[in-house]
C-alpha cells in the first residue's frame, strides 16, 4: 500500500531529465509514451523485495487491519457512494462496495456469463476474491499475490469459508503470471499495480491470461496534473513507497493500448480516495488518543507517521497531486490483428 512511508505522494511529472541513481528516463506524455520504466532498481527481483518489507511484516499487517480493514480484511481504498463516514465499520463497507461495483462493472462486460473464471492478481489477504464466490455462483477465482504471509491469511479464510475448490491462491508476481494464456475470463486488480516494475510488462502479462473476447478491471493510485511538483519530491515518493513506473491515468490508458487490450477507459474516482484519506486519518488519531501506549498493535512513531502524512494527502487531492479510479478494457477476440499496423487503402 503505497501510503504508509514516511513520503508524501506526488505525480509524475512530464520531463526527461534524470535524475542520478533514480531515474533513467521518464515517460512522454501520452500521445508520445516511452516504454523505458521509471528506474528505481536495476532488476524487477530487488524490487519485489523492497515491496515485501514494505507489506508483509507483523507490524504492517496489524496496520492494514486496524485501519483500513474495519471489520472486514479488506487492504484498498473505498467507494463511498451512500455510505455514512460515522457508522460503525464505515472504510469496511466502502472497500466491499467498490468490490462489488468493479466486479458488477467487469462481469456485464463479458454478458453476465456464469461459469466465470478470473484472476485477481495482486490480491493481497483476497477479501475481494471470497466476497466475490460468496456472493456470486458459478464464479471461481484465482488470487496471484507477492507476500506469503497475507497469501497464508488467504488461504486460512478461504477454508473456513467453504471456498476450497473456487477460491485458488499462488504466491507470485503479476509480471510473470503462472497461468497459461487464454486461462480466464476477466482479470482484476484492485491498489496492486501502483508497485509494479513494468506497467507494460504487466498489461502483457493480464492480456496473454485472459481469453479472448474478455474484460480487465483494475483500480490505483495515479499520478495527477497539479503544477509546481519538483523532482525531488519524484525521487523521494519513489524510494520510500516501491514506485518504479508511475503513470498518470493518460499515460495508463496509452500503455493499456499498447500492449493490446482495446475499448480502454478510465473512470475518475479521485473523490472517493480523498475519503478514504480522511477517514484513515481519523481513525489512526482516534488509535492514538484513545489507545494506552502499551496496548498498542502499532509501533507509536509509526502511527504518527502515518497521521501527519495523511493529513498532508487530504489537502494534495486538492491541489491535484494524483488521481485514482478504474480503467477497464476489453481483449480482442483476434488478438494477432491489434498488433499489425493498419493496412493502407489507395
């Protein structure tokens, strides 16, 4: 989760120039996208790793839990169409109702067809997974996840669910996915690819897994347009927050097109994120106020941290610092066709 480093956010700004030990080169704007990555690290398995720390110690978990789980083990930020932020288990039902609307948005892509396979890939304790094959049958899942702890979480719920044979869980990654092609109906992703080494490597990846003809779903945290952002803040979110190829919603939708899915779109959730920033906010000072500091799950200088970089993010929504929401996309049924240049007529 891309929030919880002692840096605050900011977007990537449009430029070449480099900067030393950080960057190589910069993607273009969208009408012009590089595939050179954004170079945090020299290889995608050093990466990985920083990503590990980052997610899956003790402390991590029991934070995610705490503060963004809310009765649920949800780990993505929220939809909050209707929801009251004072209810009890407020950020809980935000994150299964914006399961529940990318599931909807991703499942009448593909008519609404029961047996449904999909990969949820980067799917971290696989909240989305078993809500998904609870609520829904016919539908079977198949979680693809970097960190062994949450997959074992995973797998543990998964059992005491009754979902053993419809919910699967893999520890990998979804730049190498270990599925044949044509596995799946529909691909989904929900606050995962925010870390991911190769963003075309990664829209390659759930293109060759997908059937053709099927839908892809994936939520994150973008970068925005707001004016004044330095390079150095660029340098600082990268190396604290595991980013190595930071896209605006533009630019997303751009490298989307050019690894091959068609009808890409992308819906602007940037709203809900700032309320989901709020309620973070507010639930971490109500840990630190009412929690005696011997009965805290959490490191108390870490759940600082955290509320000061939370406050600090409320207020860059505002000035436009990112973006989050959807971008869905369909798989060609003649998937060989989107990569031939376009035959000229006299």
């Amino acid at each position: 989760h891309p929030f919880a480093s002692n840096a605050a956010p900011i977007p990537f700004p449009i430029t070449t120039q480099a900067i030393p030990g950080v960057m190589a080169t910069a993607p273009a704007p969208a009408d012009g996208y590089k595939t050179e990555v954004y170079k945090k690290h020299d290889d995608r398995e050093s990466h990985e790793s920083g990503v590990l720390q980052q997610y899956d110690t003790k402390e991590k978990l029991e934070f995610y839990a705490e503060v963004m789980g809310d009765g649920t083990d949800n780990i993505h930020f929220g939809k909050w169409d209707n929801i009251d932020l004072d209810e009890p288990g407020a950020y809980g039902k935000a994150s299964d109702q914006m399961t529940d609307y990318m599931f909807k948005l991703v499942w009448e892509m593909v008519g609404s067809k029961t047996p449904l396979s999909y990969v949820d890939l980067g799917s971290g304790t696989g909240a989305a997974a078993r809500r998904i094959c609870k609520d829904n049958e016919g539908v079977t899942a198949s979680c693809l996840n970097l960190c062994p702890e949450q997959n074992a979480t995973n797998a543990k719920l998964v059992t005491e669910m009754g979902l053993d044979g419809r919910v699967s869980v893999s520890t990998g990654t979804y730049e190498k996915c270990p599925y044949e092609d044509n596995s799946f109906d529909v691909a989904f992703s929900q606050d995962a690819f925010v870390h991911a080494f190769s963003k075309l490597t990664t829209y390659q990846e759930a293109l060759r897994v997908v059937k053709p003809g099927g839908a892809f779903a994936w939520c994150d945290l973008m970068c925005g347009d707001g004016p004044g952002v330095s390079q150095e803040e660029l340098a600082t979110f990268a190396q604290t927050n595991m980013v190595n190829d930071w896209l605006s919603p533009e630019q997303n939708v751009s490298v989307m097109k050019e690894a091959g899915w068609s009808d890409v779109t992308f819906v602007n959730l940037t709203q809900d994120i700032k309320t989901s920033f709020a309620l973070m906010l507010k639930k971490v000072e109500k840990i630190l106020e009412s929690t005696p500091p011997e009965e805290l799950k959490v490191d108390v200088k870490l759940l600082t941290t955290y509320r000061d970089n939370l406050a600090r993010r409320v207020g860059q929504v505002d000035r436009g610092v990112f973006k989050w929401g959807v971008i869905h996309a369909r798989k060609p049924v003649n998937v060989a066709a989107t990569s031939e240049p376009p035959v000229s007529v006299p």
